[in-house]
C-alpha cells in the first residue's frame, strides 16, 4: 500500500514538473526610466518639452508629444509610476505600428484623461476599444499612480493602482514601440503635466 502510493506520488510531481517546463516564462524587467534617466532608451515625436526634473521626466508644454520606445515589443508587461493634474491628457500607445504617427488609429491608447469630454474613455481605458465605468471609478489626478498593461497575443489588460479597469481581446495591432504621451487638454488648451518617475518593460516569451 505504501509502495502505491509513493509510486503515485512520484507519478504526479513528475506531471507537475513537465507542466512547469511548458509554461512560458517572462524575461526579467528592464527599466527605461527611472530617477529621471534613461531618455536615451526614447526618440521624441512632436513638440512636447521633455527634460528631466528633480529625478522624473516631465512635459508640461507644448500641442503634444511623445517618448517612442526605440526597441518595438510584441507580447510584454509594461508598469509605469506616473503622476498627472486633474486635467492631464496622457497615456501609453502600445503596438505602435506607425512609430512616425503615433495615435489611436496606429496603437492601443491606454488612456490617462480624468476629463476627457467622452469619459467612457477616460482614465484606464483603451480608447475606441475598451470603455470603463462612467462615471470614472480611477481617478489619477493630483497623485502617484501605477499604470500596468499586459498584452500577450490578442488579449490587452489594464490595471491601475492595483484595479483592473478592462481587459480586451483584439488582433488590429500586433507589435511595435510603445509610446508615453502628452497631450493637449480639452479643446487645444493647454493641460496639466505628466511626471514619469519609473517605466519598465518585460517581454513575455
């Protein structure tokens, strides 16, 4: 009796091994950003003043830019620490299939916006794909927030300050640079600043 029941034992943790063996690992993180360094791991897109300030990276002027990764990503974990005003008009495009024309029509846009004028798509959402809760449940303005994207295949989730706000399952992009965004505020005015204190990336083999 004991011998059978060793014999199944050994049996079901050699399953539970070569069911590890298939899982596909992610790789370690790498972080672009941090401490105000790592601009170099960027390409600017647009006229948006970037510089780094007391150890974060910062725009607060300008109709609009982007930080284009210049490595392009497939299937990856982003998570970002960012800071935003009330009226900042952010976010990150994923799979960007343009690099030189960043925007919703080339890219996942996963929105940082508390008042954007269509709030379905505000903060947390993936514009024109995945709408949220309205009114918005995850504000960010006046406060350190943490955006995290996991994008593996077709299916995209969004996860802010530790609350998964959509999750989508969609094939239109399927690789390339991802991209932090300054955006001009409601009707061309001039909106609040975006700080980016830590942005790393992990790829998901």
């Amino acid at each position: 009796m004991h011998t059978r029941y060793l014999t199944h034992w050994i049996l079901a943790f050699a399953l539970f091994l070569s069911a590890c063996a298939t899982l596909s690992p992610s790789m370690p993180w790498t972080t672009l950003l941090e401490n105000g360094k790592g601009m170099d791991n960027f390409v600017t897109q647009g006229d948006a003043n970037w510089r780094v300030d007391n150890g974060l990276v910062l725009a607060d002027q300008g109709k609009g830019g982007f930080l284009v990764t210049k490595k392009s990503y497939k299937d990856f974990e982003i998570r970002a620490e960012f800071w935003a005003a009330s009226d900042t008009n952010s976010g990150i495009f994923i799979r960007a299939t343009n690099p030189q024309k960043i925007g919703a029509d080339t890219s996942y846009e996963v929105n940082i916006w508390d008042i954007r004028p269509d709030p379905k798509y505000g903060s947390g959402a993936i514009v024109d794909f995945a709408a949220v809760t309205t009114p918005l449940q995850n504000t960010v303005g006046g406060k350190w927030n943490v955006l995290e994207i996991r994008a593996v295949g077709n299916e995209i989730t969004v996860i802010l300050n530790g609350i998964q706000t959509v999750k989508l399952n969609n094939s239109k992009f399927a690789a390339g640079p991802f991209a932090l965004q300054y955006g001009a505020g409601v009707k061309g005015a001039l909106g609040g600043p975006i700080k980016w204190r830590k942005v790393q990336v992990r790829e998901v083999s």
